[in-house]
C-alpha cells in the first residue's frame, strides 16, 4: 500500500517547549488511524504541522510524494488536505446549507471552478444538498448553524470538509461534547460516508472505546513523541502507553 503522509523529523518548538518532537510517520492511503495522548501530547500540534496551521521549527511534510512542508494552509486544503475541529468552525449565523456552499465555494475557486475541480462536476447546490442528505442533516437544511445541537454541529463540520472530496480528512476530536450514547452512532455515520468516499482520515480521539473499535492503526503521543505505533489492541495495551496515556483500561466494546 503507498504512503499518501509522510513526516520526517517534525520538530515545533515554542520556546524551550518541544510540541513536536522527532515526529516521522508514514500513513497508508485509505486507513483509518487513530491519534491518542494526553492534554499537551503534541496531537492537535501534530495535525497543524500536516494542514499548515503551523509552520515547523525543523523536518518535512509530504503528501503523496510532494514537500508542503511550511506551504498556506488554505493552499494545502486545496491540494487535497482537509480537517474538522474540536470546536465545530461553522458559520453561526448561516445556515447549514449556506455553510456547506461556502465551503464549496472557496475550495472551488482555488481550484479554478467545479467543472473538473475534482468536485464532479456537479452545481455546488446539488452536491451541497446530497452532503446534507447522506449525513442526516437535511432536516436542519434552512437552521442556523449557531442553534444547531452540539451533535449536529459536529456532523455539520465534518460534512463540511467531506463535501469537498478530500484526500485525507483530518478530525480533532469528533465526539467531543456529544452524550456517550450518541457517539458510536455519530462516528458509524461519519466513517460510513469516509469509507464511501475512500478517504484516508487521522483522528484525535480521547475515548478508548472509540479507538479500539474504530481505527485501524494508532499513534500514541507523549511529551510530542510517538511512543507507540501500530494496531490497536497492540498499543492500547503496550505497557508505557498503558502507563502515560490509557491507564487501566476496563473497555466495553461498540460498533464503527
């Protein structure tokens, strides 16, 4: 399988304070991996360095064979890199239809319009509506996004960055501030369209459960190092991950 990420040597520092720290990863196109660690681990540093959002101290960034290393981070989205945040990025006042055509629109424009944009062709009204329907947000189509439900919000903000046919989605904590009983579904329906798609996706995710059942590989971060790398019952239950990041685990299982 080839690699569509790779870092060398990723190094961000503030200061005396190493955020990154050495990182060197390779990613599979088309898997799923999951990205775990504390508060301060260097995770959301880590995606950051990979969309633009920052600029590294030291090491590169290459995607599907090409440096972005320190390239805009809006010229990175268009090539192909896109991401969802802890905190949903929607326009509050818009509604979720006008949210996903803005999206569509900027991304479009960097790529010189939606007829062979890599966006199928299609008006942006109708790929904005057929996003809607596949995330199950098409009864919020005309809602404001700021009196959306945290959940929805959520979907709205990963719909957001699917519409625009990504290479590699990019989530930081998906399920954060949604009900537990809600989480499984929210990712099932997220992976669901993922997978549809045959997007490579990295996500930063704080519950266990989630992990396990969800991801195909896991990158577990401390101090802005990646102690361990692999599949998930392998590094969820490594003795050092279980120690600086898991604890003990007393896991149930779910269904992604």
């Amino acid at each position: 399988m080839s690699a569509i990420l790779e870092t060398e040597g990723l190094v961000k520092r503030f200061g005396a304070v190493a955020a990154a720290d050495g990182i060197s990863v390779r990613v599979e196109e088309g898997t799923v991996v999951g990205l775990i660690g504390g508060n301060g681990a260097g995770k959301t540093t880590f995606l950051n360095l990979v969309t633009g959002h920052l600029a590294p101290t030291s090491g590169t960034v290459r995607f599907e064979g090409r440096d972005i290393t320190g390239l805009p981070s809006r010229r990175i989205t268009r090539l192909g890199i896109c991401r969802s945040f802890q905190i949903p990025q929607v326009f509050a006042s818009l509604t979720a239809r006008e949210n996903l055509l803005v999206g569509l629109g900027i991304v479009a424009m960097g790529r010189g319009a939606f007829v062979g944009s890599g966006l199928g062709g299609e008006p942006p009204e109708e790929v904005a509506d057929r996003v809607l329907d596949r995330f199950h947000l098409a009864a919020h189509r005309d809602r404001p996004a700021g009196v959306l439900p945290e959940g929805v919000r959520k979907l709205l903000d990963v719909a957001m960055a699917l519409s625009v046919k990504p290479r590699i989605l990019l989530l930081d904590e998906p399920t954060s501030g949604v009900s537990a009983d809600e989480k499984f579904a929210l990712m099932d329906l997220v992976l669901g369209a993922i997978r549809e798609e045959r997007v490579t996706v990295l996500f930063v995710e704080h519950d266990m459960e989630l992990v396990r059942t969800c991801t195909e590989r896991v990158l577990a971060f401390h101090e802005g190092r990646v102690i361990a790398d692999g599949p998930p019952a392998a590094v969820l239950e490594a003795p050092e991950v279980r120690r600086l990041v898991v604890g003990e685990p007393g896991l149930r299982e779910g269904a992604c």
